[in-house]
C-alpha cells in the first residue's frame, strides 16, 4: 500500500514516502534438543532480555497451560517500541503468537515443534508482519527485519547454552529452575 506520512518532532519535520508492504520471515532447523526444552525457551519470554540483544525488557503479563501473554520492549540500533502478544500454545509442539498492541498493522506468526526423537525436534517458524505506518517501516523495517531473520537460531544458541553443545564455560542452569 503507497502512502506519505509525516512525523513532526520539535525543530524537525519528516515527510517519508514509500510502501508498507507485508513481510514474511520463515525458517526451520533440525536440532539436538528436546522439543519440550525448545518450547520452555520460546514459552520463557521473561528471559528473553538475557539472550535476545533487541530485547530491552520482557513482563508477562499472563501464563497457564494454554496461552502466555507478555509485553517486549524492543530497543535495537535505535530503534525502541513495545509491542504485547497474546499467544495460545500447546506444549510441546505449537505456539501462535498474536498482536494485542504495537506498531503493526498485521503481525501473526507461529512456532511448530515435531520431535524426532527423545533429543531432538524440528523448529519451523513464520512470521508475517506489516507495520502501521509507512514511516515506521522505513525506520523500522530494516531492524526488524534482522530481528525476525535470527530469532530462530538465537533459540537454538540459547538451548546450546542451557542444555549443552554451546560455548565453554556457558551458562548451564535448568530452566526449570528459572533461568531458560
């Protein structure tokens, strides 16, 4: 969709002009985890600001056994906004996640888990989103883009972490014991 928008900030004004245009970030990987211990990473928002580099803070807001709501502060490169999610899940294989508030005028996505084994799963995750302004997808766009393109295997080198198989001397605590 074309469009013009405008922000006005004291002393300076920007008139952007361009396209917000859907995007849709989708990656698999076959991992030496457990599916249950990728699903408790993925469920474990809370923790993400200890692993994710983008992620400025994490509160959740509500957790049970089928659905985990939680609001992340994302503040990467310059870029800073909120956004909450409302996710239904069924533990250990699937988790939706669904915008209640941020910057997009569309933002669904969802995590699929197959285990293959006892100690080991396959990871597929798409996510579509669209910003609500054109503005914010030309200063935000490029950030979130990469956001989006690594978070798969940023879950896969944070359960290297926890569970073994990553860098020396890497923080090796249960998540059970709170810290996925």
């Amino acid at each position: 969709m074309s469009g013009i928008a405008t922000a006005v900030l004291p002393g300076w004004t920007f008139v952007v002009t361009g396209t917000r245009e859907m995007h849709e970030v989708r990656r698999t990987a076959l991992v030496p985890f457990a599916s249950e211990s990728i699903f408790d990473l993925i469920d474990g928002a809370e923790h993400y600001p200890a692993f994710l580099p983008w992620c400025a803070g994490a509160t959740v807001l509500a957790r049970d056994d089928n659905l985990v709501s939680a609001r992340i502060a994302v503040d990467y490169h310059g870029v800073r906004f909120q956004l909450v999610t409302r996710n239904p899940k069924r533990r250990p294989e699937f988790m939706a996640v669904r915008l209640q508030e941020g910057p997009f005028r569309h933002f669904e996505g969802d995590w699929h888990l197959t285990a293959l084994s006892a100690t080991a799963c396959k990871i597929e995750f798409c996510l579509r989103y669209e910003f609500q302004s054109v503005l914010m997808a030309k200063v935000a766009g490029p950030v979130f883009g990469k956001i989006a393109d690594t978070l798969v295997d940023a879950f896969v080198d944070r359960a290297g972490r926890i569970y073994g198989g990553g860098p020396a001397g890497a923080d090796s605590a249960s998540p059970r014991a709170g810290k996925p």
